[in-house]
C-alpha cells in the first residue's frame, strides 16, 4: 500500500531548475594572444559594441559583419551642455509664469503693464537666442554627426 501511495506521488512531482536549451553551445576553443595581439583584439573588441567576447570572437569566426561604434567626445558634450541650457529654459518659463502673477497681484495695473513691457522684451531676447540654438545645432549635426 505504501509502495502505491509513493507511485502515485512521483508523476505528479514537478521537476525543478531551468529549462534546458534547445540548442546548447558546448564546444569550446582556446586562444593565445600575446600582448600586441591582445591590446588589438581589445581595442576591436571595444569598437564592436558587443555584449560578450564570445559574440564577438564568434562573429568574426563566421564572417558576420559587425559595427563599429565611435562615441564623438565633442558630441556628447555639446549634447550635454544642451540639454543643461534647455532644463534652464524650462525653469526661465516657470518663473515667468510666477512672476507675472505676483505682478498683478502686489502691482497696480499701470506699474504692472510697465514691468511687463521690461520682461517682454527680455523674452524676445530670449526667443531670438533659442532660434541660434536651434540652427546651431542643425548645422552641427549636418556637419559632424551625419556621415
């Protein structure tokens, strides 16, 4: 009885752990690079822009092409330093905002037309800065980051 009890218990025993691969690699192969060749296949390596050494050594066994990725220093911090200015811009807009409401607020509406007048014109000079901005950065782009 205990014997069918236990036979009953083992179909229904789920099997733990991962699934196994359909397809597993488990061939393996070593190479030996001296210290010319090994800064090389770094330097390669780095410019793939692959995950693993094994993706890329095996890329290049099979003649897979492969991208090399160059990250432009200048491009990054000119996108950077973009960015800083814009999240600026953002904080000149809210502050506009308040300040427009506390001048009708605290001001008589002549005094408050006249202080309006002064931050008009300073948001031109701002709207005229951000048209530089933006060709600018349509120039540079055309000139260095499409190629």
């Amino acid at each position: 009885m205990n014997e069918e009890k236990e036979n009953k218990r083992l179909p229904s025993r789920k099997k733990g752990g991962r699934k196994p691969k359909t397809n597993p690699a488990v061939f393996r192969y070593t190479v030996n690079f001296n210290a010319v060749e090994h800064a090389r296949f770094l330097t390669l390596f780095e410019q793939s822009g692959l995950q693993s050494k094994a993706q890329f050594i095996a890329a290049r066994v099979f003649s897979e092409e492969f991208r090399v990725v160059r990250t432009d220093r200048a491009a990054l911090e000119y996108v950077a330093k973009l960015t800083a200015l814009y999240q600026q811009f953002r904080s000149v807009g809210v502050n506009y905002n308040q300040v427009v409401k506390e001048l009708h607020v605290h001001f008589s509406e002549k005094k408050a037309l006249a202080m309006l007048y002064k931050l008009e014109k300073t948001t031109m000079e701002l709207i005229e800065l951000s048209r530089k901005i933006v060709e600018l950065s349509n120039t540079f782009e055309n000139q260095w980051l499409r190629k």
